[in-house]
C-alpha cells in the first residue's frame, strides 16, 4: 500500500521528505551560540522551564566558549564517521532559544554558520514568544539562498499545563508563532512532551487536535524524562504520584493511537528522546535507543493494520 506522503512506509517521514525533496537526508550539526531564555534571564522569570538542564542532550562539542567555525568542524568530524551517507549538513542553533536577542546579534550569528564551506542551511530551535515579523522577514530572506528551519517548543497545548511548568508562555502564543512563521515561507517544525505533570492520557492523546490546526511541516515528540538538577526532579522525587511517566510499552501504544489521528501532511522527524542514564532520575528505559522505538512503533503499526493519518478528520 502506497501513503498519501508517497512510499509504503506507514507514517510521513521528515528524512524521507528530506530525500524525496533535496535529494538526501539533512544532518543537523548541532552548535551552542550562547543564548539564554526569556525564563531564565528574568525577561518574564528566572529558573527556565521545570524539566530543562541542557547537558541531558548537548553533545560535548557543542561550546559558548567556542567559536561557530570550531564547534561546526568538531561536529562534522563526529558525524561524518557516524552518518556517513550523510550528504547536506546544517547547523542547528539547538542549546536555549536561538532567537531570543536582538535582530542586530543574529544577523552576525546566522551568517557565521552559513559561511562554513560544508553548511548548507540552518535549523532554528526557539520559543515562540522569541520571533517578531522582523526577524521572521530576515529569516525569510536567508531561506531564499539556504536551507532554513525554525523549531518551536510547542512542549503542551494546555495553559495550565505551561503556567505549571514556568514556560513563560500559551499555546495561543505557539499558534501565532508557527502561523506567521508559514505565511513567510519558512519551514515550520514543533516539539510536544508526552507525560508532563497533571496531565491524564486522554489529554495528552487530545492535543492531537490542537496540532492538526497548526500549519507545522514536521514535528518532535518526547516522552518526560525526569533530569537531575531539574525543578521537576525535586518535584518528581517529593510527590511522584503526579506523573503518570510512560513505560517503554505503553509509550509505543500512545504513539500509535496519536497518529492514527495526526495529519497524514506532518512530517515525523522524532518520536522519543534519550537522556544519558547518569542524568536521568526517573523512569528508565534501559539502554534502548531512539531508533529501537521508532522500530518498535513501526513493528505496532503494521501489526495493528493502521497509519498517520487513518482515523484523522479536518472536520
């Protein structure tokens, strides 16, 4: 059987999209520019957000302290080795948001990774209360000549929800943002978080709706890892009865049942994440990898006869 999104495979892949419409995968080459948070820096609050320590997935070439040019050379020698097929690179501002400063100060990060020789584009993880018409305009104005993605952390569609973990902004806010951000033409990309505090299953499963209205071209989802040194490991460790945290299991299960109802034009680009074991503090999953989920979830989906987008209705 041959999906909407063009092939046999049962849910519409951002790698695959990336081969079908670029002629290879897009290796995201991850660099620290050293940017801070609105909810860090007193902006609007200070702590960040109750699940966030950055060194539970910055790989450890990625340094402030270093420059651009250093960090890109240090990550492609790592991911060349790794990714050897791997023909387009692009530098993804990942650590913090990548666009909460002023238009002046990215207008002289961006082009500092665009110069390197093997950088084809850039990826752009941000917050969505962190772009204005302004810097989407100049934004805009690089994807003319590159290859360039913007990435919310949409994280819940439920204010409650984002008020309890000191996001610092709405789900309206994520709409607004990823909503101007595709009128610009600019690839638009968001991250939800499967298992946040105070949230039952059949919540987490309903914000497949919320998402469906979003004019996103691909999308992230993680389960909750509990991180040390995080707010949300001290609340974890004093009430656990809270969190309603995923077994490997019924993560899979979760998964299945959310893209029978996601837009079948949403692209997959991840569907778990993986924090170092020395920093996880709360369920753990073993050793097991994010490919060995996505293999795990793609076993389920064939098994139970459905796909992204079977019981999905724009009504």
């Amino acid at each position: 059987m041959i999906f909407p999104w063009g092939n046999s495979r049962r849910f519409n892949s951002w790698a695959d999209y990336c081969r079908k419409t670029y002629g290879s995968r897009i290796q995201k080459v991850a660099v620290n520019a050293g940017f801070t948070c609105p909810n860090r820096d007193g902006t609007i609050s200070y702590g960040g957000c109750d699940f966030c320590n950055n060194e539970g997935f910055n790989p450890s070439y990625c340094h402030p302290d270093l420059s651009i040019n250093d960090q890109l050379n240090k990550g492609l020698t790592f991911l060349k080795k790794r990714y050897r097929k791997s023909r387009i690179f692009a530098a993804y501002f990942q650590a913090y948001s990548n666009t909460h400063a002023p238009l002046d100060r990215l207008k002289k990060i961006y082009p500092e990774a665009l110069e390197h020789p093997e950088i084809s584009g850039i990826v752009i993880g941000t917050r969505p209360d962190c772009v204005d018409e302004e810097k989407l305009d100049y934004l805009a104005g690089l994807s003319e000549k590159f290859f360039v993605k913007i990435e919310y952390g949409i994280e819940s569609c439920y204010d409650e929800t984002l008020n309890r973990i000191n996001r610092g902004h709405t789900f309206e806010d994520s709409a607004n943002a990823t909503k101007l951000t595709a009128q610009k033409g600019l690839l638009t990309g968001g991250h939800m978080i499967f298992g946040l505090p105070g949230e039952s299953r059949k919540q987490m499963l309903d914000q497949v709706s919320f998402i469906n209205k979003l004019p996103l071209k691909s999308i992230k989802f993680h389960q909750l890892q509990i991180v040390k040194n995080t707010p949300m490991a001290e609340e974890y460790q004093n009430n656990p009865g809270r969190f309603e945290l995923f077994s490997m299991e019924e993560y899979v299960e979760f998964i299945v049942r959310f893209l029978e109802r996601l837009r079948p034009d949403i692209s997959l680009e991840r569907f778990s994440g993986e924090v170092p074991p020395a920093l996880n503090a709360g369920k753990s999953w073993g050793m097991i990898r994010a490919d060995q989920v996505l293999n795990l979830i793609e076993k389920e989906l064939e098994l139970q006869e459905t796909w992204q987008g079977k019981k999905y209705s724009d009504g």
